[in-house]
C-alpha cells in the first residue's frame, strides 16, 4: 500500500495554510508556506513561489525539502505553494497578451497580485523583509505564468523553473497564417526584450508530455517549443550548464509523478549551498 503523503511528520520543515484575500483576483487564495528552521535569520533564507501549489502535496514536498536539507543539498528554502482558482487558464499566461482563444485574459490580474499582494503578505508573516533572493517556478501553464512574470519582473527574480511548460501559447491558431518565428507569445516576448544576466532558468520537458506535432518534424511540440526558447536565450548570451539547466526525460509525461522526479534536481541546481 503506497504511504498517504498527507501524513509525512515532516522533521525540518513545518507547513502553514492561509487563506489570502485578493483585491486583484476578486477571490480568496490559498496559499501554502513551506517554512526552514532559519527563518529567523533575516538574508539567510532564500523564497521560491510555486505556481499550481495544490500539487505538491501530492510529491510529497515537504518530504522531498526534509530529504535535502538533512543530506546538505539546498540552502535554507522558503517555499510558498499557490494554489490555482478556478479560473485558472484565465489567470495563468502571459500578461497583456491573451492566447488566440482568449485565454489568460487575467494573467495581468495574477502578475499584480504576486508582485503587490502575495510578496507583501508573505515578508509579514514570516518577519523577512529581506529574502537573500526571489525565485518562481510552475508546472504546465503555471510555468508558463511563472516564467512570464519572471521575466516582466526580472529586477526581483533570479531562478525560474518551468516544468512541461505550455510554451506553446499562440496568438494565432494554426489554421490562421500561423508562425512559429512571430506566433509563440512567450518566445517573441523574450527575443525582443532586454538581457537580465543574473536569470538562472531551469526548464523540463517529457518526450510523453504529449503527442501534437505541428511542423512535422518528429518532435513533439512541448519539446520543440522548450528547444526553441533556450535557443533564443543563448542568442542573448545565456548559457547551458552556467545559467540555463534542461532535463528532457525519454519517458516523461505531463504529470505531478514526472515533475516530482525532477523538481529535487532543480532545488539542488538553484538552492545548492554556497551557490
């Protein structure tokens, strides 16, 4: 019989729920706090956001931190889950910039509430008004989101995890004239703005995460579309090994099981101490 990972009797990291009162969103968000023994130690302590929050506990995640704190991998690691509305593909996206069915029309909306509700909200129930850095990572279309408002907010970031990310967001359908090199928001967003060096970016793609093939060319989009976009950051000077991590799984899938075997391999490449 597999162990409820609800039961965990975490021995490091304890765990809070609260619910948080959105003027951006119209809702109440629950949000997730994964807390280190040091966050008593303002500038020790390292915040990473997690979009789509109501699936770690099915990793189990505070499992996973117990494990790499006690064996030394990561750094002192606040970690906050966000957990997705009902709203979701309205709320995750790119912001200012809705897909071509109209989805992520609230993306601005999300992006406001991380930067002027969510940040505030969590310096003052954990009494750190300095986080020795920010990071934000998501699974599917909240790696989308957190990659997107990474990168609109770069001056507060410096890791991004995107795991399956829907990199595939359009603003055109692909009955509509639709190009690769001007069609795909994220992908245009990135290669036409600045260059943020201190950007770490850790991205997975499973060679199951779906079965679409849009070019042709053998490769499934997912990973075609993650391929492309690290393309476009080491044409800006980004490079693998150094700033950019990539984990393509032969047989990954878009699924909790397949991120969860990933995500310890990014909280060690981002948080490792000394780092």
């Amino acid at each position: 019989m597999q162990a409820d990972p609800q039961k965990y009797e975490a021995t490091l990291y304890r765990m809070e729920s609260h619910l948080l009162a959105s003027g951006s969103l119209g809702r109440e968000v629950t949000i997730d706090m994964y807390l280190p023994p040091a966050m008593d130690k303002p500038g020790l302590v390292s915040l990473l956001l997690i979009n789509d929050g109501q699936d770690l506990s099915s990793m189990p995640f505070r499992k996973m931190l117990d494990e790499l704190a006690e064996t030394g991998r990561i750094r002192p690691l606040c970690c906050i889950g966000i957990h997705a509305g009902p709203d979701r593909t309205h709320e995750y996206g790119t912001a200012g910039i809705p897909d071509y069915m109209g989805r992520g029309v609230r993306a601005r909306d999300y992006s406001q509430f991380v930067m002027r509700e969510l940040l505030p909200f969590i310096r003052r129930r954990t009494a750190s008004h300095h986080f020795r850095d920010k990071s934000i990572c998501g699974f599917s279309l909240g790696g989308l989101s957190a990659l997107d408002i990474a990168w609109c907010h770069a001056h507060e970031f410096r890791h991004i995890g995107v795991f399956s990310g829907s990199l595939w967001w359009r603003s055109r359908s692909l009955e509509d004239d639709y190009l690769e090199d001007r069609d795909r928001i994220i992908h245009d967003r990135i290669r036409s703005g600045g260059a943020f060096p201190w950007l770490k970016f850790y991205f997975e793609a499973g060679m199951l995460d779906e079965t679409a093939d849009r070019n042709g060319n053998g490769v499934i989009d997912s990973v075609d579309d993650t391929r492309d976009l690290i393309t476009i950051l080491q044409a800006k000077g980004y490079r693998s090994g150094r700033d950019i991590r990539y984990r393509e799984l032969s047989d990954g899938r878009h699924d909790v099981a397949t991120w969860a075997r990933c995500f310890p391999d990014f909280l060690g490449w981002a948080f490792a101490p000394g780092a």
